[in-house]
C-alpha cells in the first residue's frame, strides 16, 4: 500500500486542505473508514484502477474535489492529461489535467432538487434572523447540491455563526448538501464559507464543489477565497468549457 500526503488548494506553498492518497489499499468499506478516522485528516482518496473512492473521517463521500487534486498530482506525474475517473460511491466522471502547476478537475453541471425556499429560511440557517442576503438564495451542483447565500461582505461572512443542527436536517431533508455562505470581494474575487458538519472545527478550509455550484450560479470563471478563519488560506480557481467546469488549485505533495 502506497500512502501518500498532500496540501491542496494552498493560497501559498506549504499551504492549503491536507489529503491522503492511498493506492493499494483495502477494499473494504468499514476499512477504509477506520483507515480515515485514524489518519485524522480531513479527506483520504483511496485510488482502485480509475475509481477514486473518498472518505472523511466520520463517512465516506461521493465526491471530495480537493482529494481529487491530490489523486490528480500523484496520478498524472508530469503528464498534462486529460485522465479519466470516475468516483466510487455514484460513478461520476471526472476528467484531471494540469497546466502551469494548477491540477484542474473537469465536471459537468448537474440537475438539482426542486427545493421552496422559504423568506425566514437563510436566516434561521446561518443563526441570524436579522441577516439581509445581497442576492436571492439559489442551488447549484457540479456533483453535490449547495444553498448557496450571498452575504453583504467579508466581514459578515466570516462573523456567522450558523445553526449547523438546523443546516443537517434541512439538507437531510432536501437532497442538499449543506449551505455554502459567499460574498464579493473589492478585487472581484469571491470569499466564501461551507457549513455541512454538525463540529464546527470540522468546516471545510476549501469546498471545490462550492466553487463549481458558484461558477454555474454565476456562469462565469470564479477565483475564490477560503480558509482564513480555519488558518488554512485556499485558493480556488475555476474555467468554463462548454457545458464543463474545471476546478482548479495548487496540490503540494509534503
């Protein structure tokens, strides 16, 4: 079994969201899981041919962009691909390549789940009644739907505290895989937020499917801003090619 560690999506080098690529490994799903919970990292990729199969410390997931960045960098080596996979859990097609040291991972938009989105609801998530949103709530998917709620600025943002008891069951309930919270940047980048774990130390410090959903929201190439708050900065990057989107970042083996 051959184990290997890397940094992604880092705003700088030595930077970004850690995640374990396993080749070799187990095949058993209570396996891998353990395997997860015990490297206490945020994501592991175990590697099967050209199936990547992603687990989080506390569940396996259908799909984990940053662990595909890893996955990305051990598999193509020098080469600029495009390599095709697919994921473990519902078969969906990736394509990774890399260009100028950024691995990107090429997605197609997806179909979302036909959700009422009540006036109180973005408020009561994100723990505050009195929020005022900057643009009507919506749901995107590049292969797991986000709410995504636009907040007035970074300072907002980075000042929430949402009830993440209330975010579970209401994704639960929907199809929708948490809330992603954005905002614009003076620079015209993003800066954005995802709550979708019930421990708040477990907040993501770079969501590429969060930058996928925003990029067909706003249907065009997004840079976005991660990770201060967890002391992780990411950098996330995406293109539009046709009905593809890439996602984009830096993945450092450490």
């Amino acid at each position: 079994m051959e184990v290997v560690e890397l940094r992604c999506f880092g705003a700088r080098a030595g930077e970004g969201n850690a995640a374990l690529v396993v080749i070799g490994g187990a095949q058993d799903e209570a396996v891998r899981l353990a395997f997860a919970k015990a490297s206490n990292k945020p994501a592991c990729v175990f590697v099967d041919g050209d199936v990547l199969d992603y687990y989080y410390p506390h569940m396996r997931s259908p799909l984990c962009l940053h662990a595909t960045l890893a996955a990305g960098k051990v598999l193509l080596g020098d080469q600029a691909g495009p390599l095709k996979v697919r994921t473990g859990l519902k078969g969906q097609e990736l394509a990774l390549s890399q260009r100028n040291g950024t691995i990107f991972v090429s997605l197609r938009r997806q179909q979302t789940p036909t959700v009422a989105i009540s006036t109180e609801l973005p408020g009561r998530l994100l723990g505050d009644q009195s929020i005022s949103l900057a643009s009507e709530p919506a749901i995107a998917s590049v292969g797991s739907p986000k709410l995504l709620l636009e907040v007035a600025d970074s300072a907002t943002l980075q000042a929430l505290q949402p009830d993440l008891a209330a975010i579970a069951e209401w994704g639960k309930a929907n199809g929708v895989s948490g809330v992603y919270a954005w905002c614009r940047r003076e620079d015209g980048a993003l800066e954005g937020r995802n709550f979708n774990h019930l421990d708040p130390k477990l907040e993501d410090a770079a969501t590429g499917v969060a930058a996928g959903a925003l990029t067909v929201l706003l249907d065009k190439p997004v840079t976005l801003y991660q990770g201060a708050n967890m002391r992780q900065p990411c950098l996330l990057r995406t293109t539009i090619n046709g009905e593809d989107i890439l996602v984009g970042g830096a993945a450092e083996i450490v």
